[in-house]
C-alpha cells in the first residue's frame, strides 16, 4: 500500500505476499477498509516509535538533529520510492473517508507532539528563546518534511529533502540560546 497506493492494491495482492489465504483474512478483518486501518496505525506506530527511539538516545538539539538525520536516510535506503508512509496514504485517503483522515491527523499529530515536547524540554533548560512557540515550530518541521519528502519521491532526487531538512534545522538553531 505505501508503494503502490491503497487504491492500486488488492486484497489479494496483499494475501499473496503474506503467504496467506482469505479464511486468515476474514478472520482479522472484515473489509479492505479495516485493513488500510491497521496498516495506517502499523505505520504510525512504526514511526512514532523510531522518532521516540533517536530523540530518547541523543539528549537535547542532538536528538533532534538525528531524527531529522534519520528521515533523509531512511528515504535513501528506499530509493526515495512512496515518501513518507502516513503522507502517502493522507494524499490518496483524506478527501475519500473522514474517519481515516482524522486517523491520518493524528498519527502526524503524535510526531509533531514529540518534536514539540522536545522543544519545550530545550526551552525549560534555557536552550531554545522564550519567544520560540514548540507548536509553531514543530508545525513548520512536520509540514516542511511531508513537502519535501512528497517532492524527492516524486523527483527520486535528494536534493529537496536534503535542502529542506537543512533549512529547517537552521530555522530551528536561530531560536537556539
């Protein structure tokens, strides 16, 4: 479904490549939709999991960089092929369903939180200026990715993300005392 699309893949495409048979599927699901369901909270969870993971391993603006460093690798290890596994399914699902778009929200809300808290942390301890807003901050860094990763997928070129990646974290560091 991330490298096809929802849309472009059938349940028996998916049976097929898990070796298993429809009486399996029935068994968990009972429509193509409850699947995309579980593949959407999979993903999610999936990456609010690593996200926690690099910015529990790095303490302050360290974590922060290398979760921005882990998405560019990440795009490159896959060729740049589908973006950003939550973007795409936003892109081909918000318009079609609205229980699946307010599941797509808050799976970038729950990154966009833990960059946010992280950013609070860093204005707490005095690194990050009081005026600086976590919320705004942390809005401009979700939304500058899923732009960027939706172009160097489209472009299978690095550059986008890398530039974006970079401003960003210069955005960020000019709120850094």
């Amino acid at each position: 479904m991330h490298l096809h699309g929802v849309s472009a893949t059938s349940v028996d495409q998916v049976l097929a490549h898990a070796g298993a048979g429809k009486s399996q599927f029935y068994h968990y699901f009972h429509t193509k939709d409850e699947l995309v369901e579980a593949v959407l909270e999979f993903q999610a969870a999936a990456g609010e999991a690593e996200q926690a993971e690099i910015l529990a391993r790095a303490p302050g603006w360290d974590g922060i960089h290398a979760w921005l460093d882990a998405v560019v690798q990440s795009q490159r290890r896959t060729e740049y092929k589908g973006g950003c596994p939550i973007g795409s399914m936003a892109a081909e699902l918000a318009d079609r369903d609205p229980r699946l778009r307010n599941r797509l929200g808050e799976a970038f809300e729950r990154k966009r939180i833990a960059l946010a808290r992280r950013l609070e942390e860093l204005r707490r301890e005095g690194s990050l200026a009081t005026e600086a807003d976590p919320e705004a901050l942390s809005t401009f860094v979700i939304a500058t990715l899923q732009g960027a990763l939706l172009l160097a997928s489209t472009f299978k070129d690095e550059r986008p993300l890398e530039q974006s990646v970079e401003e960003a974290w210069s955005h960020l560091l000019s709120f850094r005392r």
